[in-house]
C-alpha cells in the first residue's frame, strides 16, 4: 500500500515537473509569439493610418508640384500591395513625407501653381474651338500642335476642379507654353490674354493663307488628297501646300465644293 501511494506521488510529481519544465514555458512562448504579433500588427496598422492621413495631406498641399504628391504616394502604394510593409519601412516613409509637408519651399511652390491653374482653368473651362481651318502645311501643324495642348491642359484642369484628378502640371504647362510660343511667336505668356492673342493671330494667318491660296487655285487647278482617318484636305500647288479642315457643319463637304466653300466671297 505504502509502495501504491509511493509511485502515485512519483507519477504525480513527474507530471508536475513536465508541466513546470516542458509545457508552461511552451504555453508561455505561445502566448508571448501571440501577443508579439498582435502587437506588431496594432503598430503596422497605426502607421498604416498615419501613412494616409499624411497621402491625403500630400495631395491637398503639394498636390501639383512635379515628382512629388501623386507619383510619389502612387509609388508607395504600388509597395504596400505587393508586400507586407514592416513597421520600421513604414515608419521611414512617414516620416519622409512629414519632412516634405514640412518644406516651405515646395508649400509655397505648389500655392503658386493653384494660383495659375485657377486662372487658365477660368479661361479654358468653357474652352471649344469650331471654326474652320484653312492654313500653309507649316502653320496648319504649329497651330493644330497648339490646339491639342490647349484641349490636354483644359481636360487636365477639368478633372482637377471637378473630381480631383492630380495631375503633372508643370509638364503639361510646359508643353502648352512651347507651342503657344511657336504659334504667336510671343517670349512671354499673359494667362488673362492668351486665348485672344493666340485666335487673332489664327485670323490674321488665315485671311493671308485665303487670299493666297484662292489667287493660286485661280491660275492653276491645285491636287486636292483627303487625309485618311481625318478630316483634313491638303490642297497641294507646285508652289505650296495649304491644309483645310472643315468644322462638324461642313465634315462631308465633298471635294468639287470645297473652291466655292473657301473661295466665293475672295
């Protein structure tokens, strides 16, 4: 009987050992990686709310200036969907972005930006252009150039305004200011007159490109070549090339009309 309440004791006694040697540190480790881990996740996740919070600040106050703001914060999200951003790699990108929410320098450079996209988007929120084209080749292509950057820029300052599109403004107005330049030959660019001074000097190369063209077209009969998806007609002399294009009213003119179209009243 002794010897039965003997080895209980030791069978007893084993169990507790394993339980105290083997077990509980484990049931501990186990709690201890848990409890790691969901504090890891908390952290990840703060800076995860930190990270947006500071995007959308980027995007309200450096939204338009180059290389930053939407490329950078579009960058950082293309990362952070393909991988499992660690606390300390977050933490290093907030604190980047901080820095630069920072940056009076780019601040004041991205006020200044709104404040001429404020004026080119009230001159070209309204902007369409529908009048006939008729110019020499070279001008046809220096002017047609300027329309498309006035229509990027316009659709660009549209989505802006209205549904808060970011978009590289200083590309863009980059573009536009190289062909407005090439068109009127002007060095500088007055926001608040460059619709108007880029049409007059439209009016003015087309009344002269007319005149030419309809005294040329009066000695010699000229070879008339629509272009293939466009509606462009090259009115080719031996001397020069003019190029028309007939606004929405007049798309289908047909090709033995287009003398009496452009020259009745020359």
């Amino acid at each position: 009987m002794a010897k039965s309440k003997m080895k209980t004791v030791q069978i007893i006694g084993g169990i507790t050992a394993f339980i105290l040697i083997v077990v509980l540190p484990a049931v501990l480790g186990i709690m201890k990686f848990f409890d790691y881990k969901k504090k890891k996740e908390t952290a990840v996740k703060e800076q995860k709310l930190i990270y947006e919070t500071l995007s959308s600040r980027m995007l309200k106050e450096l939204g338009l200036v180059k290389d930053n703001s939407k490329y950078y914060i579009s960058n950082i999200d293309e990362k952070l969907s393909k991988k499992e951003m660690t606390v300390k790699e977050l933490s290093k990108i907030n604190i980047e972005m901080q820095e630069l929410l920072r940056n009076k320098e780019l601040l004041m450079k991205n006020k200044k930006i709104i404040e001429e996209t404020q004026k080119l988007y009230q001159r070209l929120k309204n902007f369409s252009f529908k009048e006939h084209i008729l110019l020499k080749k070279e001008e046809f292509e220096n002017f047609d150039n300027y329309l498309y950057q006035v229509e990027k820029i316009s659709e660009s300052l549209k989505e802006y305004y209205e549904n808060g599109e970011i978009f590289d403004f200083e590309d863009r107005k980059s573009r536009f200011d190289t062909e407005y330049k090439k068109w009127t030959g002007e060095e500088t660019i007055v926001y608040e007159e460059f619709l108007e001074k880029a049409f007059s000097v439209f009016r003015e190369k087309q009344n002269t490109s007319l005149k030419e063209m309809c005294t040329l077209w009066s000695k010699n009969e000229p070879y008339l070549k629509k272009e293939e998806d466009s509606r462009n007609w090259n009115i080719v002399f031996k001397e020069k090339t003019f190029i028309f294009r007939p606004n929405d009213d007049a798309i289908n003119i047909p090709e033995e009309k287009i003398h009496s179209f452009l020259c009745e009243k020359n």
